[in-house]
C-alpha cells in the first residue's frame, strides 16, 4: 500500500443519531472525477451480515456528497441520503427469507461506512477500502426510560421519555407475528410519548394458560398508562400494524373502558367478526384459508382472506362510531392484508355516517405491508412464523417495490408523527385539531 | 384532574461529539411567556455545573435557542452553544474547579430543562416544566484506544477508525502533569492518531537530556506504529506542552515533525531547564490568585534563555489568548515572529491572538475558568489564567476550526485548502 498517498477523508454525521434522523455521507480529498464505492456494513443481532453499496464520481472539488450527489449504480441509485440503510441486504449467501428487526433497544445499530476505489459490487470483504467509519444508531434517545411491565398479567415495556413529564400515552401493537417487540415503542418515547410496547400473541400468559388474551388484557395495559403518575390519563393513544389495527380499531370503537385521544393504524382492516373475542378474529381468517394464493416463488399471498370487503355490518368494525381521529397508512401493493380497499371501505362508512371529518388515509403507491419507520430495510417477502398450535414457517409476500416502500416509510412516520403531536400535545378537545397539517 | 400538556424540549443531535454544535428547541409553551433554558451537569467529581438563559417564547409558542435571543443568565444574545460555554460551578461550590473529563469512554451527560419564568437561582428546588438529556462524546464511534507503557513512556494512543494509515500526533498538555486523554480522543475522532502522552509536573524534570529523549521516544511510538503515516507526525501542546513542541520542531536531530500545533506557549526557558519560578515576580490578584505572566517579562534579549525557534523547519500555528494571566504568550509570540523573521521562516508561522482569551484555549464548548487550583511544589495555590467568559468561548470555537483546517492542510494533503470541513 502506498502510505505517501494522499488520505481520503471520509465522515458521517451524526456519528450518533436516532434511528429515524438522516445522516450525511461525505468524502472528501480524492482526485476530481474519481470513481469510487461507498459501502455500508452490518451485522445484524442474528449474526447476518448486510450490505448495501453505491457507485459515485467526485465533483471537480475532489468531493463527493451522498445527499446531495447521485448515485449510478449499487443498491439504489439517484439521490438517496439514507440509500445505504434502506437497501441494505443480506450478502450474497445467506439464508434466505431474513427480516432485520433489532429486539435490543438498549444498544445502538453499529454500521460500518467506508469507500473503496473504483466502481465495485461483489468482493468487498477481498478488498481495503480507502477509509472507514462506524455509525451508530439509536432507538432509545438519552434519557428515555425504558421499564418491564408485568403487573396485571401484561407482557409488556414501558418506554418514558426523559423529564419530569407528564407525557401523553401511547398503546403499540404489532401484528400477527407476536412476540414483544419495542423498537418503535422506544422511538416514539424518543419523541415525547410514553409508548408501551404490548405482547398480546404470545405473551406470558398465554402461554401458561394456552388461550389468547381478549378485551381485558388490553384494557389492563390502557388503565396501566391512564394511571401512571407521570402519564396524562386523556390522552392515550393506540397504534397497530397489521393485526394490531384490528385489535386498534375494536378496542376504539367497543371498549367501554378505552378512550383514546387518537388512533393509527398500519396496513389494516376493520373486517372481523364484531361479536365474540378477539381470538376468534383469527379463526375467522383462517376459515378463509383456501383463498390463499401464491407467486412463482412460491411465496404466501394472504391479502384475498378478507376479500371482497363484506357489507354485512356484523363482518366490520362500525368506525361510523369512532369518536376520535384516525390516521390510516396503507400501502397499495400490500400482498399480505387487503388495506387499500379496506381503507376506502372505512372512508365511506365514516362519510354515511358523517365523522369523516376525523379520517385521513396516508395511501402509497408500490409499497407493501410492512410499514415501519423509516431507514431500515424492507422486505419484499420474509419467513414468518404462524402462531397457532402447529406454528410453522412460511415465506409470506408483504409486496411493495424497495424505493416506493421507503419513502412510504419516511412520509407515513414523519406524518405520524406529526398526527401524534397534534392531537396528543395540542387542542383542549380531542378532534379539534385539523388533519389539514398533513 | 386535567393536568396541562407540558411543552416539549429537544436537543438535536442528542448525542455529539463535544466539538458539534446543537439545536435547542422548546414547543408547545404558550405565545409570549418567559421561560428560563436551563443546563445542568454533575463532573466525574461530583461537582455541579450549570448554565442558564431567559427567552420569550413566539407566537407559535416555540423558543430555539440557535435562533431567539437571550435576555439574560449566564449569557445573552443569540448563542446556540450558550447552555454549555457559559457553564460554572453552582452556588456553594468548592473554589477554583476545572471541567476536565477524565473518561473518555463514556459521554458527558448534560440535563437541558426549561422553567417557567425567568429564574435566576435555586432551580434545584424547582420542577421543570421539561427536561431532556443530551450525551457529548470525546470519543467518536469505532475510534480505538490503547494505552501505552513501552521505552519508558505513558500515554495513551486513539486511533481513527478504518484501515489507516492515518497522519499522527503528539499530543501534549501543560505543567500540572497527569494524563489526559480528552484532546487526543478528540483529535482521533477527526481522522488523527494522537498520543496523549503522560506528563510529569515542572518540578519532576530533572535535567533537560532526560525530558528530550522522553518526548523523542513518545514521538516515535507514534510514528512507528504501523496504522501511522512516518512522514505526517505533527505536534500539539498547550502551555508546558506547547514549549516543548517548539524545543523539539527545533532542536531535535531525532525528530522530524511535519507541523506543530501550540497553544497559550512560549520559546522561553532560563539556563536548559524548565523551571519558570522566579518567586521575586511572582505577583497575586486582590483575591489571592497566582499571576504568572510577568515572572519573565521582559522577554530577554539573551539567546541562552529562549529556543532558537529560527531552526524551526515546519509550519507552526500559534493560537494565544491576549488576556493570558500565566505567560506572556503575545509577547513570546511576537518575539518569536522577529527570530523567525531573522531566521527567513517567517513563512512557516501563522499567529492567532484573541482579545480577552485567557491561557486555557480547549476544544470548543467547554466553559471557561478565569482561575482554578493548580499544584505547584505540593501545594495547592489558585493560578489566575485569564480570559472573561464570553470572548474566551469565542476563542476557543475560533481556534479549533483553525487549529483542524491547519491539520488538515498539513498532515492530510488537500486538494484544495479551501474545501468544507
């Protein structure tokens, strides 16, 4: 190696930052119009290597700016400042079928940028970049307190932001893979909201008994934050993903105890039996098991169980009755949940009913079902784990097309979380606020 | 109850390196009210730090300390860094204290909190209207550290992240000894690797070969390593540090150099030894604070009590404080220029001096002491350094983004000197 050569510099900023705040790539001090790859590298907690990586040329200064510069060539192209997260993927080899999802929020995503010579894209393990950085980033902001809840039977993390408070609350809800997952519980405390990150499929109780939780649990885990000292028990909110806006959408609309403030809800539908437990939501879906479709792959299409949407008012949640303002964000190519027509569905029964006023549908083209908050990646399709008695792994298709479903990701948090602060930090009467901010 | 919505505080980036600047925001106040942004840190020593601004939050309810002006406290103007420069010990706390971090792998945390009103004191017994913390870092992501015991020498080593190589550094502080690693993690953290190297007290060196071929040796362990650049070793030293960075650029056979780096030094030394106490000068302030500067004023005209800076071959960047209480750093400076001058390097030199800096110009944001304790011969005095708060901030801001563009100029060779850093 040439040690008299001139040292490319290369920095990232902010080297610390919050999982959902951009950073700028800059490289500096190489020859004008040179060639060169920037790189990123993570090994994720499962121990999978990913990788993304983009082909640029430096201006006439001998820079090169990834915000700002295009990228020709990699895993994405154009002008994409946070294309080294969102198209990240497992390096040529892995297993197939990975989801990156980070389940300890105590410790920051570490990732290796660095730049290599010329326009590369396989064999970078082989090569010595020009330089290199790590990046970490964050889930939980200083501060934010993150406490186990078991109280009540609940399977449960509190996360707090940092103060003396008191903060609104917030109930957060995965979807139908279950487990207790708490990183988008950690980034909205991040953000001023106490966020409890909920385990209702597979909680602890559940697996004692073997029976799935009903109104109660969930109604348990709302009086949890209502009667938290340090959580303003008026304005509670609850988001879902999935499932989870099934359980969302019961739970505002019947629940005798619950009184949210505001509601969001991900790549859901308000088609479920509205008489019986909640358990029996999920059987009703799989009595239409045999509308399962696949794609050449092979790849689970689950989208058609709850199609057509019915019009028999006792298949769908009445959101005629909402009382409070919901956020709706669907993409159009989910394959797993029919959201888009379950969302214009809900539109118009809420328009019959005359509290439209209190919708507003965020709907994006070409992305599918996961959506997550921004600038990690998605995938198109992944292994899943059924919960049932005889769990077993299927590829499932979520769908969406990679650079539609990030901006999809990046616009529908940012908006969501301006929907949260409007209507859990602002007003003095809930729904007073305008969706017109959006 | 119906509790009011508290309003909400940020701090963006949360986390930094202690050279960034940050964002202070307050939303969801109501339009026109006082409030009071307050700082809160506790040291590694347990002391307590703060710092305080009185705003007026917008129509919109918002205050951005980045942007609004503050109409008192411990600054006032528009000063984004403010909560952290204008720190100082809170009421009731021992005299004569320094802020300096001791472990670099870990962050400062610094609690940012805003009150209701406009508070001048006792903001322990109150509660905030809000409060959040932020984490300053020394230590960037993925920057290595090594300690060093090897030929004699202490110290520890940081090195930047990546392959390498890297350009070094000899990083050098003052004469209160001990070894501080704050400067060099921070110096790693902009793509140097830079030994901060474990300093004896004045007292402690005993002859003048000895001190050399300490320095000689610790320069080489860096420049031999094999993630440094051989040829790209520069020099960093404030006050003791900085002299001996000039005795080395110019009296060293063994040592090359590519730059030097001096802060708040000098080129004075009576008879080879570094012994700067001629107690007859010694002067103290109405509060019974040490003055040094005049202990070897006037600059003497006599070669054998100052370096021959004229044999200096590298570039050296000066930066001094003009209200330096401890040594006559502008007037050595100025004497130095002449020497160079006569020598035909003037070429080499580049003087910064701030109006109302004093002698302890550290990396930016740190707050200012005028005066602290220092150990001198086992006894523990308080040193008048100088400098009033606000311009000394400014100094220390100034210098660093000097002090990284002359590094980067001349260790990593620049295509264009004028590029952003």
């Amino acid at each position: 190696m040439d040690r008299k050569r001139c040292c490319v510099k290369l920095s990232v900023h902010p080297s610390r930052g919050l999982m959902d705040e951009k950073f700028t790539v800059l490289v500096q001090n190489v020859l004008p119009g040179f060639q060169l790859t920037v790189y990123a590298f993570y090994k994720c907690e499962g121990g999978y290597s990913w990788e993304a990586f983009a082909h640029y040329t430096a201006s006439a200064t001998g820079a090169v700016n990834v915000s700002e510069d295009p990228s020709r060539g990699g895993t994405y192209s154009g002008v994409e400042p946070m294309g080294l997260m969102w198209s990240l993927r497992p390096v040529p080899g892995s297993k197939s079928g990975l989801r990156m999802r980070k389940m300890n929020v105590q410790t920051p995503m570490e990732v290796t940028i660095s730049v290599y010579q010329g326009h590369l894209t396989e064999g970078f393990v082989d090569q010595v970049p020009l330089a290199a950085v790590v990046v970490e980033r964050w889930y939980m902001a200083p501060g934010v307190r993150r406490i186990p809840i078991t109280e009540g039977g609940l399977t449960a993390t509190l996360f707090l932001p940092s103060g003396p408070g008191p903060f609104p609350g917030l109930l957060d809800l995965w979807g139908g893979g279950g487990k207790l997952v708490e990183y988008r519980a950690a980034l909205l405390a991040s953000h001023g909201i106490a966020a409890m990150a909920l385990d209702y499929l597979t909680p602890q109780i559940t697996k004692e008994t073997g029976k799935m939780v009903d109104y109660e649990y969930f109604e348990a885990a709302y009086r949890v934050l209502e009667q938290h000292p340090q959580i303003l028990g008026s304005r509670i909110a609850m988001l879902g993903l999935s499932f989870g806006t099934s359980v969302t959408l019961r739970m505002a609309v019947y629940s005798q105890v619950i009184k949210l403030r505001c509601a969001v809800c991900i790549s859901g539908s308000h088609v479920q039996p509205i008489d019986g437990s909640v358990a029996q939501i999920m059987t009703s879906f799989n009595d239409n098991a045999d509308k399962t479709r696949f794609n050449e792959e092979q790849h689970v299409i689950w989208r058609d169980l709850l199609m057509p949407i019915p019009t028999d008012a006792s298949l769908k949640v009445d959101v005629g009755r909402l009382r409070c303002p919901l956020l709706l964000v669907v993409g159009e190519d989910d394959q797993n949940w029919p959201s888009y027509e379950s969302a214009m569905d809900m539109k118009e029964m809420m328009q019959r009913a005359g509290n439209e006023h209190l919708l507003t549908v965020l709907s994006y083209p070409n992305a599918g079902h996961l959506i997550e908050p921004p600038f990690t990646p998605s995938a198109r399709a992944s292994a899943f784990k059924t919960i049932s008695n005889t769990p077993q792994t299927v590829m499932v298709l979520w769908g969406g097309e990679p650079v539609a479903h990030s901006v999809a990701q990046e616009d529908s948090w940012r908006k969501t979380l301006v929907f949260l602060r409007v209507n859990l930090y602002g007003g003095s009467q809930p729904g007073a606020a305008a969706s017109s901010h959006l | 109850m119906h509790r009011a919505v508290p309003p909400v505080i940020s701090v963006t980036p949360s986390r930094a390196l202690v050279d960034e600047t940050f964002r202070v925001a307050v939303q969801n106040l109501p339009p026109g009210s006082p409030v009071t942004l307050h700082s809160l840190h506790r040291s590694e020593d347990e002391d307590l730090w703060e710092a305080f601004g009185h705003y007026v939050s917008d129509s919109r309810g918002t205050v951005s300390v980045a942007d609004d002006f503050s109409f008192g406290g411990t600054y006032t103007g528009k000063e984004a860094m403010g909560l952290l420069w204008s720190m100082s010990p809170v009421p009731g706390s021992r005299e004569g204290l320094r802020l300096r971090k001791k472990n670099v792998c870990i962050p400062q945390l610094v609690n940012i909190s805003v009150y209701g009103g406009h508070v001048e004191e006792g903001f322990g017994e109150r509660l905030p209207l809000a409060s959040t913390l932020t984490e300053r870092w020394h230590l960037g992501p993925g920057v290595r550290r090594i300690e060093i015991s090897e030929r004699g020498v202490r110290g520890t080593l940081f090195i930047p992240p990546g392959p390498g190589p890297f350009p070094g550094m000899l990083d050098m502080w003052g004469g209160g000894g001990g070894l501080l690693e704050y400067r060099s993690a921070l110096l790693a953290s902009h793509g140097y690797a830079s030994l901060a190297l474990e300093y004896f007290t004045a007292g402690e060196l005993k002859s003048a070969d000895k001190e050399f071929s300490y320095f000689e040796t610790a320069f080489n362990i860096v420049r031999e390593h094999p993630q440094v650049i051989p040829d790209r070793v520069g020099l960093f030293g404030l006050s003791l540090g900085s002299l001996m960075a000039s005795y080395l650029a110019a009296e060293s056979s063994v040592i090359e150099p590519r730059c030097c780096v001096c802060v708040s030094g000098g080129h004075l030394y009576p008879r080879g030894v570094f012994c700067y106490f001629c107690r007859h000068k010694l002067r103290v302030d109405e509060h019974n604070r040490e003055i040094w500067r005049s202990i070897n004023l006037p600059i003497p005209e006599d070669l054998s009590q100052k370096l021959d800076v004229g044999k200096i071959n590298c570039p050296m960047l000066l930066v001094n404080g003009i209200d330096d209480q401890n040594w006559p750093t502008v007037e050595c400076a100025e004497d130095m220029a002449h020497m160079m001058r006569a020598a035909g390097k003037e070429h080499l030199l580049t003087r910064i001096e701030y109006p109302d800096a004093g002698h302890l110009i550290e990396p930016p944001y740190s707050p200012h002491s005028r005066a602290t304790k220092f150990i001198k011969d086992g006894v523990t005095v308080i040193l008048l350094w100088g400098g009033q708060t606000k311009p000394h901030a400014d100094a220390q801001e100034d210098s660093w983004r000097n002090i990284l563009a002359f590094l980067q100029k001349h260790l990593y060779c620049t295509q264009n000197p004028k590029a952003k850093m």
